[in-house]
C-alpha cells in the first residue's frame, strides 16, 4: 500500500485527518492513530494487513470464496489502475492531455469512487444463487476451519479495514484531483457517510455473536466469579471429583482387552465428568464394561461438593500464538488438562500458566437451525486441536473432525450469579453474596453470624445473631426450600423456618434493592426478611434509605424521585424524561438519603457522611414519619398522624403546613 504515503503527502494530513473521519466510519479512531502515526509504525501495520489479505486470497483459491472474493478484488485492481494513473501524469504539465484525462478518469462516472462502492458491493450485498453475501460466506469458511474465535474477528476485521483503507484511498485520490481542477467545493455525492454507517451497521451485526463470545471470556477472566460448563445436549454440567485419580478414565473407543476386575481396579471413580447441577448429597457415576461378551457394571457413590462444577477462567497471551484460556476447578485447585490420547484431567497448574494441554481455544459454533446461541462454544484443545467432548456422561477430547454438527462437542458458559443461592449450594465462612449492582452484601462470618449491609457505608442492616456459636455452612436446601445457618454439620444454629414440600427447589435472592428473600421454583417469594423501600413502591418508611442509583416511583409510574450515583436527588417526570429539580448535590459525591426515625428529618448524606441537603423539619414530634411520592409529583413528608408536615411540588414549589 505505498499509495496511503504519496496520497496523505498529496492531500496533506488534516484533509487526510478529515476523509478518514469519514470514510473510516466506526473505525475512524482506530484508523486515524494508526495511519497517521510514525511511518514505520504504519508500514508495519500496513505489512500485516497484507498479510492477513493474502491468507484470504490464499483461502479463496481452495474454497467458495474464489468467485465473490474475485469480485472485490476486480474492483479493487481498477481503483489500483486509476491511482497509478494519475501518479504516472500528475507531474507533467497542468494542460497535459495525459494528465487531464487521468484526472478525469478519476472524478468520471466510472471513477475511484464507483470501483469503491463495488468493493462494498461485491462483500455487504447478497449474490445469486448462493444468497448470501461474502462476509457471510467467508464467516462460515472461518468456522469450518474451526478458528479460534479472536483469529476469527482478526480475520473478519482485516478485510473490513482492507474495504476502508480502500475506501480512504478513493477519497484520498479524488480529493487530490478536486483540488487540482478547482473543484474543491464539489460534494462527494457517490459515497456517503451514510453508506459507511450502513456498512459498519452489516458488519456490526455479523461480528456480533463472536464480539458476545470474546467479551463474556474476557469479563470471566478478569472477575473473580466462578461459572459452570453446561453441556447444552445433555443439560449436564462438567464436574471435577477431587480425589479421583489423573488418567483414570479410558477414552470411549477401541477394545476392552483387560479382565473385568483388572479394569475396574484400574478406573476407580473418573476425575472429570460431566454430571447434573448437584449439591450435598450422592451422586453415582455408573459405567459399563464389556469384556469378551461379558458384562459388568462398576458404580461409584461419592458426596459431590456444589464446588465440584464450579471453574474460574484464566486468560493466556503468548506472543505468536492465539489466545488461549485456561480453566481451573475451584474444589481442587486444578486445572481442566489433556493429553494426545483423548484422555481429560485436571492437573496444578504451574505458576506461569506455561504448559500447553491446559490451554483451551474458544471456538465460535451455530445449533442445528444455524444459529449463534449466547455463551455457546466449543473448546479445542491446544495440542491435540481436539474439542472437548461428552456422551453425557464421560468426557474427552478424541474427535479429530469438524465439529460444528456435533452438539456433544457444544458447551455453555453459565456465569454464576453473584447475588443468588440455588438450591443446595451454601456459603462457607468467609464467602458472601453480592447483589447485581453492588450495593449489598449478605455474608457469613467467621465467627458464625450471618450479616446483610449495605457497602457504600458497610452499615449492618440484619443480623442472624449466631455470632460465637460455631461456624459451618449457610445452605439452600433443595428438599424442603429452608435456609438453614449451622454451626456444624447437623446442627442448626438459626433458619427462615418456611419449610416443606411445597417449597422444594427454592433458591434465596439479594436484590439491589436490598431484598433478602427466598422464591419456590416459580419466583413466587415465599420469606422474605429486609428491603430498602417497602413493598409500596412510592414510601420509604422511617430509618429506611435510597441507594445511590436507586429511585422511589409514584404509584402511578408518572414521577421517579432518583438519587443518581453523583449525589444529587432529582425529581423525574418519566413521560417527558425532563428533570422537574433537584437537590443540587452533585459535586459532593453519593452517600444515602434517609427519612430519620428519630426526629422526620429527610436527609441527603453525601460522601463523606455529611449532611448535604435536608427538608430541615424535625424535632421529636416528628419521630416516626415517613416520606411518600404522590401521583401529582408532590414529594412530602408526612408524620405519623398522616398529615403532611413538608412537601415540595412538581414546579418546586416547597411548603410546610402552618402550625406544626
């Protein structure tokens, strides 16, 4: 691409700055810092784009490709053509015939433009008979060769950014030849802004599924959660038992040549599997043998820890080489290891993440109907190229070919949520839930007490009181729905004691309002101990408190009072989404706002704990008063005679009810 350094020379760097702002479209950012960077830098970026186009032409040779991607570059060799012109002439005389044709050609009906927009032609609109377009035919070569899903984006993005560097080319060229004829208000009619965001908008949605799959491995690797494999097919999930033994398990093919007993001593329980979603109770791994038409059946009981299924995902960069994950059980300690033979265990992982059986490729897959479904992959392993496999129940890695009409071969990320309990899984000391946003906590201690707060002011806001009485588990039961906290394994220290068959499967839920309940199977609640608001959702009663990021709404959903995360409380009109006032608290950070038990006071506290607005109408009469949001947009404070002692109108009008 030597034309990019003679034409910004031409055009100069703003105009160059300018055409790439619109022509780049999304990319423009990108583009800019790097075509406008040191030239060394550009050559070099310009040297891999080669590269990365030349596997392209290479790939379309051996596949469908050929004709559609012959298309693109038919179109591009003619822009190619029109610049050499140009170049070959520009110095020759301004009244050269050469030179003004060359010109000409460029700025004509059929001129650098016109060969742009076949470019965009020949990769965003669909062709006949195959119906489809090339970016999408080109998708679907990408995943057949089962890359990785970040070399799948580098691949798709190259040619996207090969279409705009072309792109900026014929604007670059045209402009150039604008400027030399005296036409330098004329408009670029025949490509358009709009176009381009048309073509980021195609390209956008095509990407997506791969743009979902990378981010969801990225936010994994960087967050502390935990998150299960799901073997969508047999709705199982991979489990890891602790203390089976590392290659214990034969891969699924070849013959049975040992005795019967010989195989049994031999396999004992399976270190990986897959298994359903289970906690607290027995689990058996049953497996069959065949030896010489001889039958048998070896089955284990073991007691599964809920942590059994639960992995953390670790990123690995090695210059050079794809990036690779690695997963690591959280009971063991091991990481999800393979070996050539097919076999799968889990192994200490060493400390620089170094050996490559443990690194995992996330390859993007479609369902039988040719569909991305979210958080759905398949992992090849890094030095067989093998996905990982079930039946169900066994796990490998021993399938060699393509993959993708393999749905044993498909497994789903499930991130763990962080602000939910199912049922039987349980808190250990130490660990906590955390709801969605962040705002509370619900955490068994050390010491045996069970503690909901909220973690802006780390203020207790329930307590289970069983501090000093021993500490074991706090555990969602699946048989009967009761949260039980115990002090050691059988003894109960304190419970929801809502309990029974009816309740089975329950699951307890922190919400960011600051509910604490437990909800039966169909998310009917069914105990519930705190919430910041109340059930009515326009009162905050006396001591309760809105969260930053958090709102009252009238009744009838017309008015919002909301106390953004800045510190400023707003009255909100949500049918105009206008601001009605405000506190003017902005700049001094987000605390809470309160309705004080002791004396009425509705406050706004700001970050450091100071008192930053209030409705400064208090005193022990007013103890127990609550602050209500009524339909007309009134905020009021209202004691507890019911009447109103303040209000402050939709028109920020404020009043306080004479006499009191």
């Amino acid at each position: 691409m030597a034309w990019y350094f003679s034409l910004i020379k031409e055009v100069g760097k703003p105009a160059a700055g300018l055409l790439i702002d619109k022509f780049g479209g999304a990319d423009a950012p990108r583009l800019k810092e790097m075509l406008l960077g040191k030239d060394g830098e550009v050559k070099r970026h310009i040297q891999k784009l080669d590269d990365k186009i030349d596997e392209l032409v290479a790939l379309a040779k051996e596949s469908k490709l050929e004709t559609l991607f012959g298309n693109y570059n038919s179109a591009g060799r003619k822009l190619d053509r029109l610049y050499k012109d140009y170049e070959d002439h520009k110095d020759k005389e301004p009244d050269n015939v050469s030179r003004r044709n060359a010109r000409n050609n460029v700025l004509g009906r059929k001129g650098a433009f016109y060969y742009a927009g076949e470019m965009i032609q020949s990769l965003c609109y669909e062709k006949f008979p195959q119906k489809k377009t090339f970016f999408q035919e080109y998708a679907d070569v990408l995943m057949e060769k089962r890359l990785d899903v970040y070399g799948y984006r580098e691949q798709m993005s190259a040619v996207m950014e090969h279409l705009k560097l072309n792109l900026i080319k014929a604007a670059a060229l045209r402009r150039a030849c604008l400027d030399e004829s005296n036409k330098g208000g004329e408009e670029d009619v025949e490509l358009s802004e709009e176009r381009v965001k048309e073509i980021d908008k195609y390209y956008s949605d095509l990407i997506r599924p791969a743009q979902e799959l990378i981010d969801l491995f990225e936010r994994l690797s960087r967050g502390e959660n935990y998150v299960h494999l799901r073997h969508p097919l047999s709705g199982n999930y991979l489990t890891a038992y602790e203390k089976g033994k590392p290659l214990s398990e034969d891969p699924p093919f070849g013959s049975y040549s040992w005795s019967l007993m010989e195989k049994l001593e031999r396999h004992g329980m399976p270190q990986v599997f897959a298994n359903r979603l289970g906690r607290g109770q027995a689990e058996g791994y049953e497996e069959r043998v065949n030896v010489r038409g001889n039958s048998g059946v070896s089955r284990t009981e073991v007691k599964l820890d809920f942590q059994s299924q639960e992995w953390r995902v670790f990123k690995v960069v090695r210059e050079g080489k794809p990036v690779r994950f690695m997963f690591v059980h959280r009971e063991s300690g091991g990481a999800l290891d393979g070996v050539p033979d097919g076999r799968v265990y889990v192994n200490r992982p060493p400390e620089d993440k170094g050996n490559e059986h443990m690194w995992w490729e996330p390859i993007l897959t479609k369902n039988g109907a040719g569909e991305f479904e979210p958080g759905v992959c398949l992992l090849k392993h890094a030095v067989s190229g093998r996905p990982l496999d079930s039946d169900g129940r066994k796990v490998y890695a021993v399938n060699a070919g393509t993959a993708h009409d393999n749905n044993n071969t498909k497994w789903r990320l499930v991130q763990k949520a962080i602000n939910v309990l199912e049922p039987d899984e349980y808190l250990a000391p130490g660990e906590e839930l955390t709801s969605r946003l962040g705002r509370f906590g619900l955490v068994y201690k050390a010491d045996g007490n069970l503690v909901l707060y909220a973690k802006h002011d780390d203020k207790i806001l329930w307590q289970s009181g069983t501090a000093g009485k021993g500490a074991w588990r706090c555990v969602m039961q699946k048989k009967d729905g009761n949260f039980v906290v115990y002090a050691r394994e059988g003894e109960p220290v304190w419970a929801t004691n809502r309990f029974g068959d009816e309740y089975a499967g329950s699951r307890l839920v922190l919400s960011d309002d600051g509910l604490f309940e437990v909800t039966d199977k169909a998310g009917r609640p069914v105990w519930e101990k705190w919430r910041v608001t109340r059930k009515s959702k326009n009162t905050l009663a006396p001591d309760e408190f809105i969260p930053p990021g958090l709102e009252l709404m009238s009744q009838n959903d017309a008015y919002a009072l909301r106390y953004r995360t800045n510190g400023n409380l707003e009255l909100f009109d949500t049918k105009s989404q206008k601001v009605l006032w405000d506190t003017g608290t902005g700049l001094r950070g987000a605390g809470r706002c309160v309705v004080q038990k002791q004396d009425g006071n509705f406050v706004v506290y700001d970050a450091a704990k100071k008192a930053a607005w209030a409705t400064n109408v208090y005193g022990q009469q007013y103890a127990d008063s609550r602050v209500l949001l009524s339909d007309e947009g009134a905020l009021q404070v209202v004691d507890r005679r019911a009447r109103v002692i303040w209000q402050k109108t939709r028109d920020g009008k404020e009043t306080r009810i004479k006499g009191l």
